[in-house]
C-alpha cells in the first residue's frame, strides 16, 4: 500500500497519518468527505503532490457517496498548494460518468506521480552533478520524499538519487518549524535510505552555507508563478538568501503542474496562515499573539534552476 491509497472496503481514503511520524505508524481510514477536509487541514496528509492524490481520491470519495458536491471542499481545503485542486478537479470531470469512471481517474493521478517523480528527481540529480561534480553535501528544507510527494519524491528524491549514485556525503535536514516536518519526517525517510545526515537548527541553514558546509540546496514547491517566483515552506526564503550571497546552487524540485500560468508573480500567491498554538504549544504559551504563515516566497532570481519532469527553467 502507498501511503495516500483507496480502500474498497468501505469505500474509503486510506493515508498513513504523518502527524504521528516518527514515533508512531498510524493508519487512517477516511470514510467520509469531512474526514479528508480534516486530515488535509491538520497535515496527516500534507506535501504538494501527495495532497494531489488525496484530493483525487477524496474526490472519488465524494462521489462514491452521492455527495459531488463535498469534492469542492476538499480542493479549497488548503489555499496554497497547486496539486490538490487539480487533483480533485480532474475527477469531478469524471463525476457523470459514475463512480467508477471517478476512482480510475483518481487512480491514475496517482500512477502518474511515480512516474513524474522519477523524471524530475533524476533530471535534478544529474544538475546537481553538474553544476558541483564531486561528492556533494547537501541541504532540504521540510519535507519532500516519498510521503509528501508519493513513490520518488521531489527534492528530498533527487537527494536519495545521489546518495544511490555514490555521490551524496552528507544532507543537512532543516527542522521546519512549526511542526517539525524536517525533523519528524525528513529524517525519518533519510534513516530509512540508509543515508548520511544531520539535523540542523532552521536558523542556523543560513550560517551553515556560510561557513561552506552545503554544496547543494534543494527544496520542493507548492506553487510557482509564471515569472518563477516560488511559494515553498516558510524558511525557504532564507535559505535562498544565503546560497545567492555564497554562490550555492539553490534548486525546487516540483512537478510540471505546479507551475501556475495564471499567477503572474509571487505576490499574487496566497500564502497560508497556520493557527497559534501550533507555534505556543512548543514553547507552553497560551494567550501570545502569533505569525504562522505556513509558506514564504523566493523571488525567482535567487533560484538556480527550477527542475520538473519536463524541463530545466534556468
């Protein structure tokens, strides 16, 4: 089973939940469109690409219940990330030829992930050969494998690719505040590989390409405008800041689709804004007040290369 999949026995969404990560491998069964809003809003299922699949099957879901009304509010579930509304929208083109029609489309959302995946992930790690040949050190923002962007990652795969090459000699996995994507599941997919890897403070990414630690920064997307400007987690502005000072290649790894012709610059994404307590929790606040965006923007002249299954945008 993949980690977003269909169940038939029921019908239901099956994901596992990557809230519980890495302490826990916790499986939920959606049964119900509310229970896949709920799982997309709370990030049991989070990522760009793996949102597209579950809003696909949330979708089929939707339909399978009687109830296509509910796949709109799946696809508006969270604002920032392109994948998700294509991902429902391209079943609810299916919706009046049945529910059958509606999970093989869902279906084939997802099959067609692994194959993106593995076009973009070794166009990426064959760039990163060329632009620093060598044994390279590199450094991820958040989280960008297998359980963010389905079977072959983005970023997060192109790294594993070099690791698989022989050419990989470290990864520094950024935390990722809030919620520790970085750390709770980064990690716990780098561990998985078997590959080389230190935990680094968010706030030290900077200093660490600075001090000449990172050959290499990739990043995944979950929205990039027409001019290339590049809505990812928040952080990856920063980063992109200090490997344009130090003459790092700064690279986003993300699918074709995520490319938005219809948003001209990044001021016209809108960037999520996360509750407070997510950032209060962590520290036994209760009363503070909070700025959570979710996701920042990096102009695109700060960006090396933004590599999709199909293309090379310099």
């Amino acid at each position: 089973m993949e980690f977003v999949d269909w169940s038939d026995d029921g019908p239901a969404v099956v994901l596992l939940d990557q809230r519980a990560l890495p302490h826990a491998t916790t499986w939920l069964t959606l049964r119900t469109v509310d229970e896949v809003v709920d799982a997309i809003r709370t990030l049991a299922v989070r990522g760009a690409p793996s949102l597209g699949i579950a809003g696909a099957y949330g979708a089929a879901l939707a339909c399978a219940l009687g109830d296509p009304a509910g796949a709109e509010r799946i696809a508006t579930a969270r604002p920032t990330a392109v994948p998700l509304a294509i991902g429902v929208r391209r079943v609810i083109a299916r919706l009046d030829d049945g529910p059958a029609a509606a999970l093989a489309e869902a279906r084939a959302v997802a099959a067609e992930a692994a194959v993106v995946n593995a076009r973009a992930t070794e166009r990426a790690a064959d760039l990163v050969q060329e632009l620093r040949p060598g044994p390279v050190r590199a450094l991820t923002l958040c989280n960008t494998g297998d359980l963010a962007c389905g079977p072959g990652g983005s970023a997060l795969g192109a790294i594993l690719r070099l690791h698989d090459r022989g050419a990989l000699t470290e990864v520094l996995a950024c935390e990722t505040r809030p919620l520790l994507q970085g750390a709770r599941l980064t990690v716990w997919e780098l561990a998985r590989a078997g590959a080389p890897y230190r935990l680094c403070v968010d706030s030290a990414g900077p200093a660490a390409i600075a001090s000449g630690l990172v050959d290499a920064v990739l990043v995944g997307a979950d929205r990039i405008a027409a001019n290339g400007d590049t809505a990812n987690k928040i952080g990856t502005y920063m980063l992109a800041c200090a490997a344009a000072r130090s003459g790092v290649p700064f690279l986003v790894v993300a699918p074709e689709e995520t490319i938005d012709s219809t948003t001209p610059t990044g001021a016209d994404i809108v960037v999520e804004e996360r509750g407070a307590d997510e950032v209060r929790g962590l520290a036994g606040l209760t009363d503070t007040p909070v700025y959570n965006p979710a996701f920042d923007v990096t102009p695109f002249d700060l960006i090396t290369a933004v590599v999709t299954e199909k293309q090379v945008w310099r």
